[in-house]
C-alpha cells in the first residue's frame, strides 16, 4: 500500500524524509519506518533502535489502578507502556516513562511497545486488593427521531445514560455514524431491509442497552 506523504512550507526541502506509518490500534509496530532522500529515491528501511527497560519504579498497587510509575531505559521516545496488556496512561521521552497504571488483579507484565520494538520488564506489577468494579450497562431512554426511510440515512439523538463510548445499532446494524457521551448519542440509521419497527441499542464495556426501550420505524 502506498500512503501519499506532502510536505508543506516555504523555501526548499533538502535530506532524509523518515515516516513512521502504522494502524492506531498496532501494539507491535516493529519495522514500520521508511526512510526517502529527496531527488534519489528510495533507500534501504531505517529502523529505530530496540526499547530497554533497565528499572520499573513501582511494582505492586491497588487493583483499582492509578499508582504512578516511573519505566527507565532507553529508545522509549514514541512508545506506550503496555500493563497487563492494558494501555496505561501517560508519556514517554528516550529515557522515561511516566504513567498511571490501569485497574487489573493478580500478576501482570509490564512492557513498552515502541518504534524499534516491545522490551519486558524483568519484575511484573502485582495488583493487591480487588479489581475496578466493572461499568454500569448503558440505557436508553429517548429518541428524537422516531422514524425514517428504509434506505437509511435519518439523523437521530439518543439521550440515556452510561453511554460514554458506546456503538449504536438499528435492529442489529451498526449506526452508519455514531458518536457517544455519558447522556447523549448522535447516530446516522443505516439501511434496513424492509420498512418496520427495529430496536434501537447502544453497547459499551458494561454490556449492551435493554431491547424495547426505544424503538426506530423505518417507512418505505
């Protein structure tokens, strides 16, 4: 695949041009780095030097997560510290990590994925006490928009609560856009079948809204 890259701003560009491409949702973006010199085309991959953890500065917390830690090493500019395989919050320069760590239970690794690669720290995170009560199921409770065509497209406003982050479905089928806060969600229909009542549901990480709390009537 071939990704267009423009550079943009006033006067000449001279030297070596390195992009870093990868899917947002990549924890292993090894190797993905492409060096071009300008005017002469292609040179051999460049790649970033391997992460090293040499010290982790905290090794046990609460379960419900938020203990500040310090990952020392080096080549960690760019990466994200991995706790349990769960994203902690935070940043990393060449030499330091600084974050938080998320809820978990029991042992869990601690490790930094970066340009150059993971490295694992030596000693894991022991998470003491009970784990984050998990999130409230969403649910729902009003719809502005109770009707729309068969072909989709009806822009509607779901107001319910816990519905931070959550995905919107018409009778089963993604929203064609959807975006969610704590209250309210905003969501495109997509295309149904057939003209009918369908349930409308929003699913989070604490499960999925009741059926039949609020119902979508598309019309031919």
């Amino acid at each position: 695949m071939r990704i267009p890259v423009v550079a943009e701003g006033a006067g000449p560009v001279a030297g070596a041009i390195t992009a870093r491409v990868a899917n947002a949702n990549d924890t292993i973006p090894t190797g993905h780095v492409r060096t071009h010199l300008l005017g002469i085309g292609p040179l051999p991959p460049l790649f970033a030097s391997t992460a090293r953890i040499d010290s982790v500065s905290a090794t046990t917390g609460p379960g419900a997560g938020g203990t500040p830690v310090a990952v020392t090493g080096e080549s960690l500019a760019g990466a994200m510290v991995l706790i349990g395989g769960v994203p902690a919050p935070g940043g990393c320069t060449d030499t330091a990590c600084a974050v938080t760590t998320p809820g978990g239970s029991g042992s869990a690794a601690v490790t930094v994925v970066g340009p150059g690669g993971t490295a694992v720290a030596p000693a894991a995170f022991d998470y003491t006490g009970a784990p984050p009560a998990p999130p409230s199921a969403p649910s729902l409770s009003g719809l502005n928009a109770p009707s729309g065509p068969v072909g989709g497209g009806t822009a509607v406003v779901l107001t319910g609560a816990d519905l931070a982050g959550g995905a919107v479905s018409f009778g089963g089928r993604p929203a064609a856009r959807h975006s969610c806060g704590p209250q309210l969600c905003t969501a495109t229909a997509p295309a149904a079948d057939r003209p009918g009542p369908v349930d409308v549901t929003v699913t989070t990480a604490g499960g999925t809204s009741g059926p039949g709390l609020v119902t979508f009537t598309y019309t031919s």
